[in-house]
C-alpha cells in the first residue's frame, strides 16, 4: 500500500485529485486497458484516449517503433467516437473515484466547440482536455497549435461551448511554446499541459524507407524529458494557470523535477508500456522523497527550485 503520510492531493482547474499522477491521452485506452495491473482508484485522474466526432482508425501500420530511450507512434488519433464513447466506455469509468477527463480533438473549430458541449452534458466528466496539435484542415492542414492566433481563437471557441475545466494540451514542434500558452490562456483555458510528442522518424537502411507507413511519427519517452521539462519551465514564466508536465517520466525522480520545476501535477504515458505498475512506484516514490525531505504536502515541493 502506499503510504499517505504526506498529503498528496492537488487541485487543478477546480479538478479536486488525491494526487498528482494522471495518465496520459493515448496510453490508456479508455480505462480498462490496464484493469489487470493497477487499481484506478489509486490514480489522481485518468485523462481518456482522445475522442472525435466520429470514429477514426487512425493510420495504416505499422505504426509503433521502438527508438533508443524511447519510441515513435503514428496511431493517427484511432478512437470509437463519441456517441459510443458515451453509451459503451463512460459507464465503466462513472465506477471509480477519480476525476475523469476527456482528451478530444477535430480537425475544425467547430468541430472542437460541437465536441465540447456534447461532452459537457454528459455524467461523470470532471473536465476536457484539448488536443490542439492538430491539422486544421480548412487552413491547409497547419497544426491549431502551431499558430499563436489560431490556438486562441480555437481555445475561445471552445471556451464558450462549456462550463467544464478546460486543459489545453501544447504541442512542442514550435518555436516558442510560451507565447502559444498565453494565448490559450487569455483565451479562456484554465490549464495547460504539455508537452505532447515531437515529430520524429525512423529509417529502415535496408528497405532504404520509412519504418512507419506514416512516415513520421511522435516521439516519447525518456529521451525528451529534459526538452520537456526545459518547455514547462518556459510556460510557468509566462503564465499564472496550472501548468501539467509530461514527457518522458519514467520514475519518481522524473516527476519530481517537473514539480520542483512548479508543474503541478504530471501526467505518465510510455512508462506504462514499460512498468505498467508505474503509477504505484511512482507514487510511492514521491511519498518516499517528502518523508525523507520532511515536507508535510506536496504543495511543499511544487515550485520549489532554486535558481
């Protein structure tokens, strides 16, 4: 068991969690993926694999490679859609006592303002998190959050179609990711989190062609978390909402030097595929480090770095 000595609880966008440790959109299905290895109770929220409109099966295979301290995906988004996201995975996630919270995306503004307010009448979503690194296809395919202006105004939009706490998830393929949170911020996100993948690609030198059908694909891992954590310590300059880190934590060691940072909460996604009873060691990791540091809470360490 994990010892609750510390306290460990966070408050995220009025998302009350029992700790800081969420999963990440992707590596965790929607919930049961990971029922035989880990009690979802224990987790400070779930974060759901990223939903559309409609169904997507995202990009040919292969689609997955492993590279040296990490690995590239082109999953390309796959997902049920909504409505049978709402009638079929919903109801087993409604079980657990810990804040649910849905990744979703589109390749329009409107179809990220119609997504929004459908999901925020829906039972048991203590918030949303949007995937703005993706194409907008009636600008000519540019990522919405590559673009300063196009991340606000798909943020505002947004902002106007629900109540619910709104996460925007950043995108790091940018030359200045602290511009692009104060835009969603202004806009109306009461969160940040970042970051998602890096654009990478892997060449078969016998085939002498891409190893995935995609030809490029997101990398992560441990081999960006120190551009990922170089990112978040970028964006708490430039913004007062919460900020959430993630990229390539693997241990407590790793999520603690988001925190210390002044990421106040972390999210864990490729260690899963490697531990998937990371979260308990993790966990019980951070519980470790207050005990012997003697901090009482974790509000102790969260921005806390000496400079």
């Amino acid at each position: 068991m994990i010892d609750k000595a510390a306290d460990l609880s966070v408050s995220i966008a009025g998302i009350r969690m029992k700790n800081p440790l969420m999963v990440a959109s992707g590596t965790f299905g929607y919930g049961e993926a990971y029922s035989s290895f880990i009690d979802n109770n224990i987790l400070g929220a779930i974060i759901t694999k990223g939903i559309s409109l409609k169904p997507s099966r995202g990009n040919p295979p292969p689609r997955i490679v492993e590279t040296p301290s990490g690995m590239l995906n082109a999953i390309g988004l796959q997902n049920v859609g909504l409505e049978v996201f709402i009638k079929e995975k919903m109801p087993y996630l409604r079980q657990f006592d810990t804040p649910v919270i849905v990744n979703f995306y589109g390749s329009s503004i409107d179809d990220y303002a119609e997504l929004a307010g459908l999901l925020s009448d829906v039972d048991g979503i203590a918030g949303l998190e949007a995937n703005i690194s993706c194409p907008n296809i009636k600008a000519g395919g540019i990522s919405f959050g590559t673009d300063a202006a196009m991340a606000s105004k798909v943020t505002g939009e947004i902002r106007k179609a629900t109540k619910l706490p709104l996460i925007v998830k950043l995108t790091p393929n940018v030359t200045d990711i602290g511009t692009i949170a104060r835009c969603v911020q202004d806009a109306g996100a009461d969160a940040v989190s970042l970051t998602n993948t890096f654009t990478g690609m892997v060449v078969d030198i016998h085939t002498r062609k891409p190893v995935l059908a995609n030809c490029t694909g997101g990398l992560s891992g441990p081999a960006i978390r120190p551009l990922a954590l170089r990112m978040v310590w970028e964006v708490l300059k430039k913004v007062s909402i919460p900020v959430i880190g993630l990229g390539g934590i693997m241990t407590a060691q790793d999520a603690l030097q988001f925190l210390i940072a002044g990421a106040q909460a972390f999210q864990i996604g490729t260690a899963l595929f490697v531990n998937p009873q990371a979260p308990y060691d993790i966990l019980k990791g951070i519980q470790s480090y207050l005990q012997k540091e003697k901090f009482s809470s974790l509000s102790d360490v969260v921005g806390s770095m000496q400079q």
